[in-house]
C-alpha cells in the first residue's frame, strides 16, 4: 500500500518522538549516571532508570531542525537547515555536541552559506565521518517514505550541512532508508528484519557502512545484543560505520515493539544514546509511542510545543 501524505506526516512524527525518547533512555546509562557493570546489569534486567527527568541530547536537538525544515519546505534547503542546526547550538551549547560541532556550528551562525567551505574543513580537510548526521535523520526518512529514492537524496542533502566524508553521508542515507521501510509497513506486517537490512544495504552507497549492514542481516536472529554490538560496533568510536550497523540491526529484529528495540540496543552500551535514537526513531516510524510503558514518557524530556502545533 502507498503511504499517503497524512500517512507520512504521522509517521515523521512518531520518527522524531521515537528518537527523543531513544536519545533520553539511552543517555542514562552512561558511566556519569551508572558504572558500566552496574548499566549492563541493570539494562539485562530491564530496569527502568527511576530518574528523573530524562534529557535528550544534541541527537535530537538536530532532529528537531531537520523536521522542522523538512516539514515547512517539504524538502531540504541546506542553508536554512544549517542556520537552524547553528541557531539551536546557540540558544543550547550544552546537550553533548561533538567537538566537530563545536567548531562548525558557531561559524555557520555567523554565517549558514558558509557550510559549503566550513564543512569540508572539518578533520584535516576529510570532513566529518561521524555519526551525527544519522542519529538525526528517521524523521526525515518517515516523511519521504513513498519515494526510496527521494529518501536517500533528501538525506545525502541533510548531512552534507554538517557531515562531508562520504561514510557520514552514508550513514545517514542507510537510517533514512530503513525508516522509511519502517513508515511503509504501519499498515501491515512487519518486514523481515534480514531482508529489511539487505534492502538499506543495496540502496546505500558502498563502503564500510554498507558492508556492516551486509554483516548485520547475516547474523544468527538468536544472536545476543551485546555480542552483535561486539561484531558490528557500538559507536564507542563515533563513526557512522561502527554505529549504523548495530542500531539498525536491533532496530530490524524489533520492529513491532520500540521498548524492546530499546532494551535491545542499550545492551550494546558505547554510545548509547545514538545508537537508541537511531533504533528509536526507525521503530517508532511504524509503531509510534502507543506500547511504551507511560512511566517512560513521562520521565523523557517534552519536546518544544511547536512540533504539535504544526
């Protein structure tokens, strides 16, 4: 069935709460809240963090700008994508940037054209191959999910702003992309989550992401979270290749239940708050918030009041 556009809009939505409450839920379980041992035990238990309230993160204070764009322009025009990424910075420094971002946003605010030049300076002149373009990008998958190709532009032009090493616009493409899938199945079943991840894999540019996607749709479905993360990587490197694989493949395995998706991912630790809201924001593009228990997102951080009043 072809999503309609009401289809899409509700799933881009959903997409960006999945990923705020993913963010939120994983940023608990780094050492400066819980010791590593003491997190695994507790995730392998399935105990909520009593805590309260859950920040999100820089994750979703850039999904916020790409949804914001994406859904007033109905594409994305990288120089107001990148005057918002540089604005939210500004107004909010302090939700775990990157030391990329630190560089670059405070000159795109001075100056948003400017990304064109600034961006490809990033790291001796490679340009980002982080993961930051990914972590924020299901919404924007979401919402163009009847055209896959369309998917896969829109989120080449979504990390370029900010991320100018093909592996980080790649990564972006692959979490668009399995969004996107994710959006088209609201009404149906869910894909099978090996094939899920053959399909991003194929539609994804080649290189190091691609091949840990191929990797990921191998694995054993009986395969334990934290010996995947061990396979694929957990972005304890923070690179989109040692982050993309991972996510994705708990996010495949789980796409009828975002908590377990959740549960699933935080197993693997390392940089846990992206890669639960890349499972986040990718589950959440089909099954919405409706069976996370309401403990849960009552403890996550609101997001701003004009994302429901659009």
């Amino acid at each position: 069935m072809q999503p309609t556009a009401a289809t899409s809009a509700d799933a881009a939505l959903d997409a960006l709460e999945g990923l705020a409450l993913g963010d939120a839920f994983g940023e608990r379980w780094f050492p400066l809240f819980r010791p590593a041992r003491q997190a695994f035990d507790e995730i392998r238990e399935r105990r909520m963090p009593e805590e309260s309230p859950w920040h999100w993160t820089d994750d979703t204070a850039m999904a916020l700008s790409v949804h914001r764009v994406v859904t007033l322009h109905d594409a994305v025009h990288q120089e107001q994508l990148a005057e918002a990424f540089a604005a939210t910075y500004l107004a909010d420094a302090y939700r775990g940037y990157g030391h990329g971002m630190h560089q670059l946003l405070p000159r795109l605010a001075a100056e948003p054209s400017g990304w064109r030049t600034e961006t490809r300076r990033l790291f001796g002149g490679e340009g980002s191959l982080g993961n930051g373009a990914a972590m924020r990008v299901a919404p924007l998958g979401a919402w163009f999910c009847a055209d896959l190709e369309e998917v896969a532009e829109q989120a080449a032009f979504s990390a370029e702003v900010t991320h100018a090493h093909p592996e980080g616009v790649a990564g972006a493409v692959a979490v668009a992309l399995a969004a996107a899938l994710a959006a088209r199945s609201r009404s149906g079943p869910a894909p099978h989550g090996p094939e899920l991840l053959r399909e991003v894999a194929g539609r994804t540019p080649a290189g190091a992401i691609r091949d840990g996607l191929r990797r990921a749709a191998e694995l054993p479905a009986d395969t334990e979270p934290w010996h995947a993360a061990d396979l694929l990587g957990n972005g304890q490197r923070i690179r989109a290749s040692d982050t993309v694989p991972f996510a994705l493949w708990s996010a495949a395995h789980h796409l009828d239940s975002l908590t377990d998706a959740l549960w699933t991912t935080a197993e693997g630790l390392g940089d846990v708050d992206t890669t639960c809201a890349i499972t986040g924001g990718t589950v959440a593009a089909r099954t919405g918030l409706a069976e996370v228990p309401s403990a849960w997102t009552e403890r996550r951080e609101p997001l701003p009041a004009w994302v429901h009043e659009g």
